[in-house]
C-alpha cells in the first residue's frame, strides 16, 4: 500500500526545524526514523518506527556474524529518531542537514513507503542524471532494498 506520495516545498528554519507535510502525519506517526541512505544518495530518507523495523528485519533475515554485525552498525550509525511538534514540525539533527547538504529550502517528497527530504539543487542535479540514464537507454531504477 502507498504511504507517501507528491511534492513539497518547505523551509528548515536555523534550529534545524521542517514542517512536515500534513498528509503525512499519520502514517509517520509521532515519532520516526530519519535515515542517511547508505547508497550514495544525498537525500535523507523518513521511515514510520513500524516500517522502519520491518524493513531492517527483511535485511537482518539475510545476514549472519560478521556481516550482520557490520550492517548493523552501519545502520545504526546512520539512524536518529525524530517526533513532530504541535506545528508539525520536526527538529532534523545537524549532522544529517549536513549530510544531505539542506540549508534554507528543501523539497519534501512523499516516495512510496518513505518520505524524502532534498537540497532542491542536489534534486534537480538527480533528475538530470536520470534523464540522461533515460536518453542513453539505460535504465533509472534498480530492484533492491533502499535502506
């Protein structure tokens, strides 16, 4: 079932607060997980706690010793909970802000079971380099688990 879905534009004020999109309040829940993605993208990514821990269940299922213990400490390392305020904001630390290069202005995209949160110029930059995927014939997306 699809969670999350259209496009926002939104302002991450100096405390490093962003108003969340009311249409995703419920399915978020109070409290969430905010991720930086371990695929090279420059966005960070929002997961419901619920979604969160099937999803790393799904991962963890697969893997044994080492392996296991590496993932998760990668996982876990690239992880903080967040919770919505009255205004519907939620405070994004800023180490992840960081990360994902947010500054003033941020899209806000509703993306299946997860939201994502952008720089609009690393965006625009992603866009392009898809549209360019897309012109050489090649393909834009790959079946995996994006955590």
């Amino acid at each position: 079932m699809q969670k999350y879905a259209g496009a926002f534009l939104h302002n991450l004020d100096k405390n490093y607060r962003l108003a969340i999109p009311s249409k995703f309040h419920h399915h978020l829940g109070e409290e969430f997980m905010v991720y930086k993605p371990l695929n090279g993208t420059k966005c960070l990514y929002l997961y419901s706690v619920e979604d969160w821990e099937m999803a790393v269940a799904e991962v963890f299922s697969e893997l044994k010793g080492s392996e296991l213990n590496d993932t998760q400490r990668r996982l876990y390392m690239n992880i903080a909970s967040a919770t919505l305020d009255k205004q519907g904001r939620a405070t994004i630390g800023k180490n992840f802000c960081e990360f994902a290069g947010l500054e003033k202005e941020v899209i806000v995209l509703g993306v299946w079971k997860r939201v994502e949160i952008w720089n609009p110029d690393e965006y625009d930059k992603q866009q392009k380099r898809n549209e360019e995927k897309l012109a050489l014939g090649g393909r834009t997306t790959k079946i995996h688990l994006s955590i």
